[in-house]
C-alpha cells in the first residue's frame, strides 16, 4: 500500500503543522505502507518523509527538474521521479498511490487536493481522498464549500467522497477502505 501526502512546503510553519506532518509519516510507516510525496526536504514535506523513514517506511518522491533546489530534493528517498513539470508529477503520484491525504497547505496543496478529488468524483480512481485538519486550518474551506453546495454549485455525491478527519488516527483508517 502507498499513500500520497499532499502538505505545504512553504517556510516558517507552525510546529504544530510540522509535527502532524511528522506524525502523518509516522502512522503510515505503522501500518507497513510507503509514501509518496513531492520529493523534497523543505518543511512539512520533508518533514512526513522523516516521520515515515524514522519507522522504517520505504518513501517515493516526486519532483519537476525545476524544482529539485527550489524544494530541495530529499537525498535519502528510497525512489525519486524526476519529472518535466507539475502536470506530470500529480499525474505520476495518483498513478504510484492508492490513497491520497491532504494535510493543511496553500495553493500547491489546494491543487492537488482539488485535482485528486475531481479524478475521484469523473471516475478516473477510486481511491480514497482523506484530509487530515486536527488544527482547524481548513474549516473556512469546509464552510466555503457547505455553501458551494447550498447554492447547487457541488452536485450531489462530490462532498461525500472526501472524508474529512481531525486526527492522523481517523486519517489512517479511512486510507484502509481501499484495502
């Protein structure tokens, strides 16, 4: 089993951030699985790395040319995918995993997240799409997308096919369905 991570690597997180990262990481390494995530070291995409190598997880990375200083390629990944652009490399990381986690981030997270559900919800996939807030940073998106919905711009079904969860436990457990 593989699972995706998307999350920030934006500097300067809060350590609250950086230890879900960790801690995300960690619990997929429990569980026996591997990680796929963007390849580099740079805050809580490295971060998840080490979390996930710390209990012996095998850690699948992939990142465009372009970016392996930018996001400072991560040295001790067990596989890189060096790849042409962002297009290729969320099309590489669907095709590698068999469920996808999303922890808080800006708009590189946001893209991936969005993208990966909209596969889900074409049919492109069926695996799952979890996110993984304990700390609250996506409640706005949450309500946004609750009024999204009122106003019948989400179609019936969309919303159910995320589960939203506020703990790398619950998190993990649903990443299990696909099994």
């Amino acid at each position: 089993m593989r699972v995706a991570v998307y999350c920030s690597s934006a500097p300067d997180i809060k350590p609250e951030f950086l230890d879900l990262a960790f801690d995300i990481g960690v619990a997929i390494g429990n569980q026996g699985w591997d990680l796929v995530w963007g390849g580099g070291t740079a805050s809580m995409m490295g971060t998840v790395a080490r979390g996930a190598r710390s209990v012996g997880a095998q850690t699948i990375g992939v990142i465009p040319e372009k970016l392996r200083s930018k996001e400072f390629e991560d040295g001790d990944a067990s596989e890189m995918h060096i790849v042409a652009d962002m297009r290729t490399r969320k099309g590489k990381i669907e095709e590698l995993s068999d469920a996808f986690i999303a922890l808080p981030g800006g708009i590189g997270t946001l893209e991936e997240f969005f993208e990966i559900w909209v596969g889900r919800y074409l049919g492109f996939h069926a695996k799952p799409v979890v996110v993984c807030d304990p700390h609250g940073a996506y409640e706005p998106l949450r309500e946004s997308l609750a009024h999204l919905t009122h106003l019948n711009f989400m179609k019936p079904g969309q919303r159910e096919l995320v589960t939203w969860s506020q703990d790398v436990a619950s998190a993990i457990s649903a990443c299990q369905a696909s099994l």
